[in-house]
C-alpha cells in the first residue's frame, strides 16, 4: 500500500467493506500456512498438508498510517475457517515492540478466541463474537483463533508507533494452546512452550 495517497494531517475517509472485510484502496498482506509453518503444535500434519496444498490462513488491511506518537494505525484482519491437527486456523501472534500500547478489536463476522499473555505470565483466552468489541490490554501478545465455520472478519485500531514483534512469539510460542474437543474449544497448555521469563 502507497501510504502517500493519503494526506495523514488532513481528515481522510476510507471504506472498508466490512461484510467482507475487505479494502477498496489498500491491498491486503497474506499469510500462507507455508510462512507460519512452526506455528502448530502437530508438525507432521503441517507438512503432510504443505505436500498438497499451501492454504491461505489469513490476509489483513493496514493503511500506511505514518508511525507517529498521536496518530492511530487500524485495518480489518480475514481469518479463514478451517484446522491443522487438532488446532484452528489462527493468526501468527505478536507482541507490540511498545509494550506499554494496547488495541481494540470490534468483531464484524464470525466467532473466535483472542489469546493473550504477558512477560509476567499472566495469560487470558476472550471469545470473539460478532458486533462485540475487545479490548487487548498494554503488555499482552494477542492471537486470533477461528473456531467457527466462517470467515473470522475484525476491525482493529492500535497505537501507530506500537510497531510489532513477531520474532518472540515465533520463538517461543504461548504458552496455551486453543484445541478442538469433543465438545468445541478448549483450552490447554502448549507443551512446545519455550518462554520462562517468569
Ligand atoms: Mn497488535
């Protein structure tokens, strides 16, 4: 996206499509299970699907807003339905690089489960549900999980100079896991978790 077609200083208007979750002036960043292929626990499932198909887990809309303090960056997230092993489609999860920024998601479409930690290992499983708003606290990783059958659409707005910090989640992952039991979602620990600052 040309950040530049946008006058920042100025009051702009930009429609996202949100029955879809989709931009009519910005292209969306995809994330393919190939690019997030350490993200599940069940590795062999991961590469026994790479074999035949490299789907499409996530795509999301962000505008180039300038990384000012003051200015707020925002976009719409598209988290696809579907499994890997026993876990559900989800986002890569990331820390802020400002820790101390939070951000809110607004639920356009679709149910899911934001997982949430922190360095001092307090963590917090909240479900999404369409029209209802979350609020991601300063400090806190967060992760999407779709665990229903539709596209998981979110609207969300966090600070601009937040930045994001990809490498410690890639690292260590979090410490739960969100898994489909018998009986729907359930959350458990993440036996591959390497963190230990706390
Ligand atoms: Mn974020």
């Amino acid at each position: 996206m040309n950040g530049s077609r946008f006058d920042w200083n100025s009051s702009v208007s930009i429609d996202f499509l949100l029955t879809s979750g989709k931009s009519g002036t910005a292209q969306s960043s995809k994330r393919t299970l190939e690019n997030m292929r350490n993200a599940y626990g069940d590795r062999g499932a991961v590469e026994d699907l790479l074999k035949q198909d490299n789907p499409l887990i996530y795509e999301f809309y962000e505008l180039g807003v300038p990384e000012r303090r003051g200015d707020l960056a925002f976009g719409t997230t598209i988290l696809y339905p579907g499994r890997i092993g026993s876990e559900y489609y989800m986002t890569k999860g990331h820390y802020h690089n400002v820790l101390e920024t939070a951000e809110v998601y607004f639920t356009v479409h679709g149910e899911g489960i934001m997982l949430m930690e922190n360095p001092e290992g307090d963590w917090l499983a909240e479900p999404m549900k369409a029209q209802a708003a979350l609020y991601v606290p300063r400090r806190y990783a967060h992760r999407m999980i779709n665990t229903g059958s539709e596209p998981l659409i979110t609207f969300f707005v966090f600070d601009a100079t937040a930045g994001h910090n990809y490498g410690d989640i890639e690292r260590q992952g979090f410490r739960k896991l969100v898994v489909c039991g018998p009986d729907g979602p359930q959350v458990v620990d993440n036996p591959r978790w390497k963190g230990g600052k706390s």
